[in-house]
C-alpha cells in the first residue's frame, strides 16, 4: 500500500501525531458503519463509498481514507473511529 519510507514521514495534519496503516478488522468496522451509512466525516458528509485502505492516527481516534493508494490527509475527510 504505502512504501514504509514514506509512512515514515506522514503526519495528521490536524495533530501532527504520526500515522499507521489501519489493520483490516478495524477497516472492516468501519466500512460496515459506512454500509449502514451511520458514518460521517469530519467535514459532516454521510460516508457512502468503502475505503479501499486507511491510516489511522496514534491515538486510534480517526483515520483518514487511502484512495488509489493516495493517503488523503484532509482534516475534512478525517473519519472518527471508536476503538474497540
């Protein structure tokens, strides 16, 4: 997905906290609330589009959307997560 050099160096533009690839459980999770269209983004959009992949931010509390292999770090398109 992303080259480990490069995930090196992304930052959540909002925080500044580092990024990691969202594991597939936690990404399953979230494309079900999307199904279900009870997620919304940052920006208050109603996610209706599975994500193809996410890097979610150190503190586990949101991630952004991967789309075409392209991290989209957009405080807007950030997607609150609940952990567990």
């Amino acid at each position: 997905m992303i080259r480990p050099e490069l995930l090196e160096l992304l930052r959540c533009p909002e925080t500044h906290q580092r990024l990691r690839v969202a594991p597939g459980e936690l990404l399953g999770r979230v494309n079900d609330r999307i199904k279900q269209k009870e997620l919304r983004n940052r920006a208050g959009k109603i996610l209706e589009q599975p994500l193809e992949g996410a890097l979610i931010r150190e503190d586990d509390t949101v991630v952004y959307p991967v789309r075409g292999n392209l991290p989209i770090l957009l405080i807007d398109e950030a997607v609150p997560v609940q952990a567990g």
